[in-house]
C-alpha cells in the first residue's frame, strides 16, 4: 500500500513541476528555434559563397550592419507614420471634394 502512494505523490508531483515550467519550455522552444533558423542561413551564406554568389563576412561588419538596420527600422517606422498622417490628410482633403462637387451641382 506503501508504495502506491509514494507512486500517486511522484506521479503528481512530476505533473506540478510540468505545469510550473511551461514557461520555461517555451522560451527553450523559442531558443530552439532561433537556433534551427541562425543555422540555416548560415548555410545559405556557406552555400551562397560556395556558388561564388556571395563573400565571407566579418562578424564585425556583420554586428555593425545588425545596429544600422535596428536605426532603419526605427527610422522606417518614423517615416511610415508621417506617411499615414499624410494618407489620412488625403482622404479629408478628398472627402471635402466630394462635398463641394455635390454642393456645386446641386
């Protein structure tokens, strides 16, 4: 009898312990996974410069390229919501148009 309940007590403490760690599983799936991706595009770059396509990179100029194209990112993203402000003056500036031509031909 013993041993069915130490058997009962490990098998719900094993499941305890799994449902405190979802967390952790997903972020190891997620570091699986930006590993599986890093290791195939350097495959691509191993096979792009093989096929004479492309040239090695230091990982220097590799890091200075990663920082300049967080600041393009930032930058698009600036440049994008002056656009849609612009969109959006468009559209009232269309809208009023479509006001003065139906006041016109009426």
């Amino acid at each position: 009898l013993w041993f069915i309940v130490q058997d009962i007590a490990k098998v719900l403490t094993y499941h305890v312990i799994s449902l405190l760690r979802q967390e952790e599983k997903v972020r190891l799936r997620q570091q699986e996974g930006r590993a599986k991706a890093s290791a195939l595009i350097e495959a691509d770059n191993r096979a792009g410069r093989f096929a004479g396509v492309t040239r090695e990179v230091s990982s220097a100029s590799r890091g200075r390229r990663k920082s300049a194209a967080a600041a393009d990112v930032a930058g698009m993203n600036a440049r994008l919501m002056a656009v849609e402000q612009q969109v959006g003056r468009i559209s009232k500036l269309e809208k009023e148009i479509v006001e003065l031509r139906a006041l016109i031909q009426a």
